[in-house]
C-alpha cells in the first residue's frame, strides 16, 4: 500500500491552487510601477509648501528613522522559531552494536486496526509517513495482511544506522510525536518495531515495544 497513491496532494511537488497564477489583467503590475510617480508628485507639494530646504531635511530625517528602526526591530533569525528536538524514542534494543556505517536500515511497526477505524487509522498514517520522510527515511510503505485484515505493516528505510540513531537522539520534534502517538492510538494491541539490516556475517534485528 503506497500511500503515493492514496494520498496525490501530500506529495511535495504538487502545487497549491493558484500559487502560480499571476494577475491576468496587469492592473497590479501597472499599480506598482505608478508608485514611484506618484511619489515624485507628493515631495514635490511638499517642496512648494514648505521650501526645498525643509523637504530635503525631513526626507533626511525619515531616512535616519528608517535605519533607526532597523537596528532596532530585526527581523528574527529563523532558528530561533525552529521547533526544539524531542527524545522519546527507546534505545533500539540489539545483541550487537552495528558499525554506524552499516545500511540499509529497515524498520518495520506492527499495527493492530479494529475495521472500523480503518479510514481514520489510514489518513493518520499519512501524516505519519510525511514525518518519517521529513526526518530521515528515503522510503515509506504500509502493508495490510491478506489474512489477517486487521493487521498493519509500516516500513521505513534509512539510509544507515548512524543516521537512524540520530531519529532515537533528538532529530524528531513534539510535532513528529503528536503525529506518531496519533498514529500507535490507533493499534489495539500494543504496536511492535523491529529493526533489520542487511545479512552480512549476521543479522542485526531488535525488537521493541
């Protein structure tokens, strides 16, 4: 089950209606350009009110405001509004520590979904597979067991183990969290994760509730 095709307007690429419409009449177009005119006009009332002297000391003066105001009022780096990093994660229980390098990593949680909260569970499941994405995964997929219909399988892959550890110690944020715990609320058995890597003089695999 790919959600790539259950869910067309969560991809990434695909734009929002009319982002990319620009004014088909040209009036803003046109309105912008007079700006500059109909600013001329107004220094130049100014000029004959009060003299050429006066007007160039107060355009002088709202130039100073101007940069006053910019020392003053900055605009915020933006890292200062990014969202804190959370752990919730567990430790990945594991016979052997693997070489950081190591992967492929694959992920895999077992849900149990009662059929009637199927539609629900699957548009939570959206949700979740844009956080599994946004915080390390390069592929998403969810399985339903053929016998069993009320048995779910997610599967997502990292690129590595060094990079799924950074997912366990402070990638994921309350956001990621909210959207996950959303997601297990759904399994009414306790959901289980398994860790596997690719089969090399052993197989790594660690099982977690």
């Amino acid at each position: 089950m790919d959600f790539d095709d259950l869910d067309p307007g969560g991809r990434a690429d695909a734009a929002a209606p009319g982002l990319g419409d620009g004014p088909r009449d040209g009036r803003l177009h046109h309105g912008l350009h007079r700006l500059p005119s109909l600013a001329a006009v107004l220094w130049g009332v100014v000029a004959e009110q009060t003299g050429l002297v006066a007007t160039f000391l107060t355009a002088a003066a709202l130039q100073l405001a101007a940069v006053a105001a910019g020392l003053v009022l900055r605009v915020p780096e933006s890292a200062q509004h990014a969202p804190d990093p959370v752990v919730y994660w567990s430790e990945a229980p594991v016979s052997v520590e693997p070489d950081p390098a190591t992967g492929p990593v694959l992920v895999t949680v077992t849900y149990t979904v009662a059929p009637e909260h199927r539609h629900a569970y699957l548009a939570a499941m959206r949700h979740l597979r844009r956080s599994r994405l946004r915080t390390g995964a390069t592929r998403w997929e969810l399985y339903q067991d053929v016998d069993r219909r009320d048995r779910y399988v997610e599967q997502f892959r990292v690129a590595s183990w060094e990079e799924h550890q950074r997912q366990h110690d402070g990638r994921l944020t309350s956001a990621d969290r909210a959207v996950e715990e959303a997601a297990l609320a759904f399994s009414d058995a306790a959901a289980t994760a398994e860790h596997l890597l690719l089969p090399d003089d052993e197989v790594h695999t660690a099982v977690h509730t």
